[in-house]
C-alpha cells in the first residue's frame, strides 16, 4: 500500500472508531480521488466515452430534444447532468441540440459535481452556456426535467456481504499494524439476498437506490426523462464487481487509496424496480452498441469523416468501433432510460428499430 493522506486519514479513523463498511471506504476514497481533478484521457487513470467520440454526445443531444418535444416542448426546462467530468457530454450535447428550435433556449443547465477541480474544467469548457453547479439533486429546482448520467453510478458507494457456512455477513475494512487495509465480517445480511454457496459475494447499492429513486419521484411528479449509461449487469446476482483502475491498468482496490479509480458495476434490475416503484416506464436496459447503432451513430460517422485526411477519417472510425462493437464498450455498457408514463417509446428503446 502506498503512503498517502487519505490513507493515513482512512487508517487513522480506523484505528479510532473500528473497521468502516465497504460504502464509506468507497465514498471517502472516490471524494479524494476526483478531488485530484483531471483524472480523464490518455494522460489520465480512464476514458469516457464523451473524450472517445464527439458523436456519444451529439447524439445523446438529438435524443433529448426529441424526448423535449414529446414531453410538449415546455417553455423552461431543468437539463440535469451528473458527474458530468470535463463538461465534453454536456458541450456536444447542447451544440447538436441547437438545431431543434427553442431547446437550448428553454434548457436550464444543471450540473452535479462536488470536485472543485472538476468545476473548474466545466465552466471552461462550458464557458459559452449559462451553468448553475450542485452537489446533489436535492438543490435543483422543482420543474420539469430531463437528466443525463454517463459513468455516474458505477462511482456511487456501494455495501458488500460474504456469504459463510452459517450466514451472511457484511464485509468491513479493517487495518493492520503494517498499515495494510484489510476484510473482516460483521454482523449483517441484505435485505434481499440471493440464493448463494458459502464463498459468494453479494453487492448493493443503497445510495444508488436513493438517487434513483429521487429523480423518479420528481419525474412522477412534474414530468421528464432521465438516461442512465453505465457498466453494470441485467440481472441481479451475487458477484464481486468492486474494482481499481489507474493509468488504465487494473490495480488492488487497497493499493492507493484516493490515487485510483474506485467503481463497481450497476445492478440495472434494481435500478428499473425503483423507478417502476415510482410509476415511471422503464425502457431498457439495451447495450450501448444497439442503442447507439439505433441512432444513426455509424451514419454520423461518415459525415465527420466524409473530406478528412485519411488519418483523421480513421481516428473517427476507430472511435465509434470502440463504443459500438461487443468486445470493446459495446456489450459491457449498458443504457436505460426512465420516463414519465405519458411519453411514448423514446429513440432506441423501440423493439423494431434497426440495430
């Protein structure tokens, strides 16, 4: 384990009130390590698909025009992104929406961000746009809403449980004389717990379910639409997805506390039986390939290369392969949208687009 402040501060606190779960070793390191600031790109621990390909977001763009029209194209609207990293989602997202008439002129831009350093890359690149920055959704005014969240969830803490010959037990970070961040078990099973052998691991997310259930609530109440893009699973099951990315490479998740990406995969079933609790349609979840495929993706492709240099051209290709094909981001992430029950289908969700 590398020496660092947070996790001196981690094995301090430790040592003074006993072993922390899983979720507050995972929301305290995640706070410091976004603290850090530009963590995105080639230079960086991980890429988004925003920094891959200026098409994710312009189409996400389109989309949520779309979804704005069908909602009655309100005069003012709350456009809500979470964990937005750079601000390049929400930059290309207005740009390609700019060709509806009226959309960004009735957007009330709303971005979730509690890293300093991050809301100072956002208001740079969306110098041109008037932002209002929040830590959480409880600060964004009431009104009708579409939200945008890419890569957010897998970042929110989540609680783990071993299931042992006798029970299940919930497994708490614990620290040894050497300073090494450890497991141990403590009393507590989930509230739902899948059937499982000794040996298994079971995630949940309460934090998740919170949040999810508090943009479904306000989308029951006032209308709108939220789209969730992440890695995650379609069914829930036990499985240890808890992981460390730094400089693109995977690492231990106790290594370097505060110096790696900390994530862990989405239980899209829990996500949509949250939002069906709330009366919301749930559309989804699809691989992001199709849904991205469904939209035009490979099309708009070829108009951003049609006319550039053949190395240009094939940066552009490249890109969208890696969003789109199975083996690369295509399968893994997964997207699901969540609507007010009065609005139709939205775009990619229809059972007989093409793919």
């Amino acid at each position: 384990m590398t020496d660092n402040a947070t996790a001196a501060e981690l094995a301090r606190r430790i040592r003074q009130s006993g072993p922390i779960s899983i979720a507050d070793y995972m929301s305290a390191v995640t706070e410091a390590y976004y603290a850090r600031g530009d963590v995105f790109g080639v230079a960086g621990d991980f890429i988004t698909a925003p920094e891959i390909s200026q098409t994710f977001g312009e189409l996400i763009g389109l989309w949520c025009a779309v979804v704005w029209r069908a909602m009655g194209a309100p005069a003012a609207f709350r456009l809500v992104e979470c964990g937005p990293g750079r601000g390049t989602l929400m930059k290309d997202l207005l740009r390609a929406a700019a060709r509806v008439p009226d959309f960004n002129a009735g957007a009330d831009i709303h971005l979730i961000e509690r890293s300093a350093a991050l809301k100072t890359l956002q208001r740079e690149t969306l110098k041109d746009y008037g932002v209002t920055w929040h830590e959480d959704m409880s600060a964004v005014a009431e009104g009708p809403i579409i939200l945008v969240a890419n890569e957010f969830l897998d970042a929110l803490p989540i609680r783990q449980f071993e299931k042992t010959a006798a029970d299940w037990m919930e497994r708490y970070v614990d620290v040894n004389e050497a300073g090494e961040f450890n497991i141990v078990l403590k009393s507590g099973a989930p509230e739902l717990a899948p059937v499982a052998d000794a040996g298994a691991i079971f995630e949940t997310s309460p934090t998740t379910t919170q949040f999810i259930s508090h943009i479904s609530a306000r989308i029951a109440r006032q209308g709108g639409a939220a789209l969730l893009i992440d890695y995650g699973h379609t069914a829930t099951a036990a499985g240890e997805t808890l992981q460390a990315v730094k400089k693109h490479r995977p690492c231990r998740v106790f290594d370097t506390p505060g110096a790696a990406d900390l994530t862990a995969h989405v239980d899209f079933a829990a996500v949509a039986d949250t939002a069906r609790a709330s009366g919301l349609t749930v559309h989804g979840p699809l691989a992001q390939g199709t849904w991205l495929s469904r939209l035009g993706i490979k099309l708009r492709g070829l108009q951003l290369a049609g006319g550039k240099p053949p190395d240009v051209a094939k940066t552009i290709e490249s890109g969208i392969r890696r969003l789109t094909e199975p083996d690369a981001m295509g399968e893994l992430f997964k997207v699901i949208a969540l609507t007010h029950p009065t609005l139709a289908t939205p775009d990619g969700f229809q059972q007989d687009a093409p793919s």
